[in-house]
C-alpha cells in the first residue's frame, strides 16, 4: 500500500519560509520521481515541482523558479519542499506525488495523502 504523509505547513507571513516534508512508504521511494502539486482554495491542482527518481534532475513551475527547492534524503525516505519569500498566492493544500512507473517520467502523478497546508497572511 503506497502511503505518503506530509508535514510542515502552517501559517506564515508574505516573505516568510517554510520547509515542507513528505514521508514515503510502500513503494521503493529511490526508483520513482517525485513531485509537489499544490490546491488553492477553490481552484484545481497545479504542478509545483518534480525531481527525477536519482535525484539529479529538478523542475519548476515558472512561478515557483528561485523561491522553491525541491530535494530528497533517501535514506530516508522522505522529500522536502524548501518554500521562500512566500506570497499570499502559494497559500493552498500542498500534496506530494509519485509518478506512475519506477524510473520514469511516463504515466501520471499519484497523489496518495492528504496535503498540508500553507496559509500566507499578514
């Protein structure tokens, strides 16, 4: 059974930083890509960011490019999303995902928890 349970939002002010985390379990964490979507309220979800299963490659969204980082301890087993200068627009539900196939970006995202959330307000 894939589980992945996120942790770290909260509420912080516009400029303000957090580290978002997602511990993984039921599946080999090291062999599948990872990502980070996001949900505002009221909006669908959109892709944040993505590493590949060996770490070695990164992607952004546009808007997130400089403000966000995206990285993974293998060890374990669990993937981070460092979020900087934080604007009231990133306030939503933040899910971590795995991609479908082991060693691949092939397929689509799988998004097995239930999110955590980042409230950006003064």
């Amino acid at each position: 059974e894939v589980l992945l349970v996120e942790s770290g939002g909260g509420l912080v002010q516009p400029g303000g930083s957090l580290r978002l985390s997602c511990t993984a379990s039921g599946f080999t964490f090291d062999d599948y890509a990872m990502s980070w979507v996001r949900q505002a309220p009221g909006k669908g979800l959109e892709w944040v960011s993505s590493i590949s299963w060996n770490g070695g490659t990164t992607y952004y969204a546009e808007s997130m490019k400089g403000r966000f980082t995206i990285s993974v301890d293998n060890a374990k087993h669990t993937l981070y999303l460092q979020v900087n200068s934080l604007k009231a627009e990133d306030t939503a539900v933040y899910y971590c995902a795995k991609y479908l196939y082991a060693s691949s970006w092939w397929g689509y995202l799988e998004i097995w928890g239930q999110g955590t959330l980042v409230t950006v307000s003064s």
